[in-house]
C-alpha cells in the first residue's frame, strides 16, 4: 500500500506567509504612527510607545459635557483601539499596556449629562430620544468597564471637576488618579432626577450600596481628597502634577504589571457589570425623566446655566 503525503503550497500553509503577505507586515506603519493620524472633532489621541501608553483627550466643542458628538467620537475611538489590536493579532508585543482618559479643558474633566437636550426631549415626551442619549453613554461606559475586551488597564486622569456623567465614567476605569483641586460629585438629585449611566453600579460594588445611595441621595460634591480616603479615588496628585503622578505609578508598579492586570481581569470577573444591567439603569432614568416637573426643568435650566458659565474656548492643546 502507498502513502501519499499532501505537503500545503507556501502560500497556503497557516504558519507561512506569502511574499505579498510578509511585504504588508514589514511595511505596517508603527502603532503610534497610525494613531497620530485619527482624528476626531471632540477629542485628541496619542499613543505614547515608551510608556506603552494610549493617552486620549476629551476636548468637546461647546459645552465641557457629555454631547452626543463628544459620545459618538468616543464610542467611534473605542472601537478603533479593537482595530488596532485585532490587525497586529500576528506580532509578539501588543500596541499598549494603559489607556488614559483625561481632558484638555483647564480645570474641567467633565460636567455631564446634555442638560438642554434632557429639559428639550423631556418638554417635547420623547421617550426614543433620551433613550438614544443613554445608549450612547452607557456603550462607551460598558467598554471602559471591561477595557475593550482588550488586555490594557484603563484609566482616568482627572485633573478638574467631574459632576454627573463625568463623575460615571471615571469610575468606569480599573484606577482613578486624580488632582487634589478635583471636586466630583452626582448633583443629579437637585433637580429630582438620579445618575442613570452607572453611578450606582460601579459606586455599590467600590463602597457598598448604603454608601452608594448615600452619596447619591446627597448630591454633594467631594474632593478628590476625601475619595482617596474613601478608596474611589485610587492615586491622589498635587495640582498641575496629574500626568506626572500617573507616570511615576506606571513606573513604580511596572514589575507588578502582569499581575495588577490580572487583579483588575479578577475584579471584572467577580463583580461584573454588565450591558443588560446599565440598559435596565437607563430604562428606569428614562422613566424617572419623563416625570419631572416643570419646576425641575427650571433647576435644570440653572445648572446649564452654570455650566454654559464654565464654557472656554478650546484650547490649543500641547502633549507634555
């Protein structure tokens, strides 16, 4: 009896890549390269290979809150970092370790929620409408809370106020450096309604649901310095020193790298918060929406107010 043995083309062999195959790999542009090219209307990216760290900047145009266009540049970043580790699948190191929200905005990292669009689409019963809006948060908060699916560590830098919204999605993060200046809070209560894209699930599962309500019901802003004690805030920063601090931690713990990113893969193993349960949130705050009061558009309108007062013009912004 023969034995024919079948021996794969080149090309086709799984372990061996054609010519036209190893031409496109040695001629891929570096990781950093190919981010210095995106560009996004609201945001800055930059990927830094020494530190292997991918840096992005909310620089919202307008109000320095959660707009949809700020929303949608975020979710549309998101899914280009799934791109950028799927496409280098074949190389032995990955394009980074860390990713960092921060914002360009002196001494704002995020006001919240688009109060004039909630007051507009609450007035008008447009239930599909703030349905939208909170899908829109809660898909970017959802790939913060489970870094992408990707094997990074996920952060916030904040170097200024972070009220709402913007107080949820640094807790979305596996750390929260932040400066002392920093106040956060959910003032959400002030006008009868309560934080609908997260604050509860990720506050419940860091300080307990009592604490969590607590902070919730008392719409009182914090100083990052006393969520450092209260262990929200992971690594505290003299102002202005923000990215320095966070620098100098990456470095301390480079050694427990390996290990720290696996703590944070355990504690969303652990304590997951999923998709479906963010969706169910956002149902309930839809409803809870519809229900206000023309006296509580009014205090709504005055904390638009307030933070119109806070609008600058973007700034030019300079990487350190």
């Amino acid at each position: 009896m023969s034995l024919t043995i079948a021996i794969p083309e080149p090309s086709r062999h799984p372990l061996l890549a054609s010519g036209r195959e190893s031409q496109a790999i040695e001629s891929r542009e570096p990781a950093h390269v190919e981010v210095a090219r995106s560009r996004y209307r609201n945001l800055v990216v930059e990927l830094d290979p020494a530190d292997r760290t991918y840096w992005c900047f909310m620089r919202p145009e307008g109000r320095p809150s959660f707009t949809s266009d700020l929303l949608r540049d975020i979710n549309d970043m998101q899914r280009s970092l799934q791109r950028l580790f799927s496409s280098r699948a074949d190389e032995a190191e990955t394009p980074f370790d860390y990713y960092v929200l921060a914002s360009s905005v002196p001494g704002i990292y995020n006001l919240g929620g688009d109060l004039s669009l909630f007051a507009e689409k609450i007035r008008a019963g447009d239930r599909d409408a703030l349905r939208r809006y909170g899908h829109l948060c809660i898909e970017a908060i959802h790939r913060n809370a489970i870094a992408f699916d990707l094997p990074v560590v996920t952060i916030a830098l904040v170097q200024g106020d972070a009220l709402g919204g913007g107080f949820e999605s640094a807790l979305a993060h596996d750390l929260i450096v932040a400066e002392r200046g920093a106040k956060m809070g959910l003032p959400e209560i002030l006008f009868n309604l309560f934080p609908g894209m997260g604050a509860y699930s990720f506050l419940s599962r860091r300080l307990g649901v009592a604490a969590a309500e607590q902070m919730i019901a008392s719409g009182r802003l914090y100083s990052a310095e006393e969520l450092h004690e209260m262990g929200v805030v992971d690594v505290l920063a003299d102002d202005g020193r923000g990215r320095e601090a966070l620098r100098d931690y990456l470095v301390q713990h480079r050694r427990k790298r390996n290990a720290l990113s696996s703590m944070y893969q355990v504690r969303r193993r652990v304590n997951p918060v999923t998709f479906q349960e963010l969706q169910d949130v956002v149902e309930i705050w839809v409803d809870a929406a519809l229900r206000l009061e023309e006296a509580d558009l009014r205090k709504m309108a005055r904390l638009t107010a307030a933070q119109d007062r806070r609008r600058s013009p973007v700034m030019p912004f300079a990487a350190e």
